[in-house]
C-alpha cells in the first residue's frame, strides 16, 4: 500500500497527521488488464517451447522402426523419460533446485533443449536417442514448473490455462507438422 500524507496539524504536545491510503492492488490490476493478452500470449509460447523437444520425440516413431528397427526405442525412450522426471522431481525437493528463480531454470533448460537437438540430429545412435529422451524429461521438468508457479501468481486463472493451451498446442503442432511433411514427402516421391 503506498500512503501519502495530506496534512498534519498539532494538538497539544501530541502530533496528527492526516493520511490517505491509496491501495497498490488496484494499480496492479489495472495493468493486469491492460496487458493480458500479450502476457495470455507469452505463458502459452513459453510453455509450448518446453514441450516441443519431449513432442518433437514422441512424435518421431516412424523414423524409429525405420532405422532402429529390433531396438524398441518407442518403449526405452518412455521408460527414459517417465524414469528421469520421476527421479529428478524427488531430486529437486531433496536438493532445493525448485527454489531457484527463472533465470536459473528456464535459460539453463532452453540451451539445453538446443544441445540435445544438436546431438540427435548430428549422431545417430540408439544410446544417444535413449539419452536424449531422459534428458528431455529431465529438462521438462526443470522447466515447466517455474512456468506454472509464475502464472499461479496471477489472480486470474487465464495464464495457467495460457500455460496448459501451450502444452497441447506442442503436441497438435509437431503432429500436424509431422503429417504435412509426411504428405509433401509422399507426393515427391
């Protein structure tokens, strides 16, 4: 709350000063309104790129059973991922990863998510692959929940629904991209 003092008169020995409130509540609010849609906008964009390397994977099974076709990556690579988000969530309360800001999470995350990238697409290796998915998961998880707990601070609820529009816009997209690529492929050849 900010208070700004109006008057002040003395009675007395004793001095009164006449104050008035000016709650900050409703300045926020204010600007809550005013930039909602680009701040909608950013929760759903942001958690749409977390999600995009763990769909971009999923979605590759096609390419999987072409080029590792006894190896069974469709299961390891979801044992890889349910495995270390599991053990990475026990492991971020147990250390206190969860308390660290933003900048410490999300940053590290996204040049993570763009190393892995790199590294699948410039090798081509079944342990790589199973790597890449526990990675990911790993990296999901470090990042995606800073991104909720921001918008939870919020007194609306439309940027965490921003957040979860986000995760499925992730999967509809990389599969929508996956067919349209497939199709054109399909033509060509």
């Amino acid at each position: 709350m900010e208070i700004d003092v109006q008057t002040s008169r003395t009675i007395g020995n004793l001095h009164i000063n006449t104050v008035k409130v000016v709650p900050a509540v409703e300045d926020t609010n204010n600007d809550i309104s005013k930039y909602h849609n680009e701040i909608y906008w950013r929760f759903l964009f942001l958690n749409l790129v977390v999600l995009w390397a763990y769909q971009s994977l999923i979605s590759a099974q096609n390419y999987y059973i072409k080029f590792f076709p006894l190896d069974h990556l469709d299961f390891w690579g979801t044992v890889a991922v349910g495995s270390s988000v599991f053990f990475l969530h026990i492991i971020q309360l147990y250390f206190g990863f969860y308390k660290y800001g933003f900048t410490k999470r999300i940053i590290p995350g996204f040049i993570g998510y763009i190393i892995i990238a790199v590294l699948v697409m410039s090798f081509k290796h079944k342990i790589l692959l199973i790597i890449a998915f526990a990675s990911v998961g790993a990296l999901g998880t470090l990042t995606e929940s800073p991104l909720f707990g921001i918008a939870g601070l919020f007194q609306t609820g439309s940027f965490t629904q921003a957040a979860q529009v986000g995760s499925g816009m992730a999967g509809v997209l990389n599969v929508s991209a996956n067919t349209i690529i497939r199709l054109i492929v399909l033509l060509i050849h």
